[in-house]
C-alpha cells in the first residue's frame, strides 16, 4: 500500500513494507520510518500535512 506525499519528513511517497516482523510504512524518498502513533494516524486517514516542524508539548500522550 502506498501514501503519497505523506512523508512527515519530507512529504515523499510511503510505502508499507510489512514482513513476518510487524508493520512497517517507510518513505521511498528519505527513507524514514514512521512511528507507531504515526503509523497509526496514518491508516486511519487522518490526512495530516507535512508542515514546518512545530513540536508540541504533548507529555504522556498515548
Ligand atoms: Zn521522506
């Protein structure tokens, strides 16, 4: 399966690239691995935008 432009990194193209070890959704472009909650996010279909890095204080967030 494939997302396009939802890289959080670099907004490139994912790519689920699940094995025999569990899921893993990684970019074509830079490579970068999702995290489980983005993972997560992302087969829900929350479309978020890659936008410029805006951390929020988010402590203890499930
Ligand atoms: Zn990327």
């Amino acid at each position: 399966m494939f997302w396009l432009k939802q890289c959080p990194q670099c907004g490139g193209d994912l790519i689920d690239e699940s094995d025999v070890h569990g899921t893993l959704i990684s970019c074509l472009q830079c490579g970068r691995t999702l995290t489980p909650e983005e993972e997560r996010a992302l087969r829900q279909g929350l479309r978020q935008r890659p936008r410029a890095r805006t951390p929020l204080p988010r402590a203890g967030a499930a």
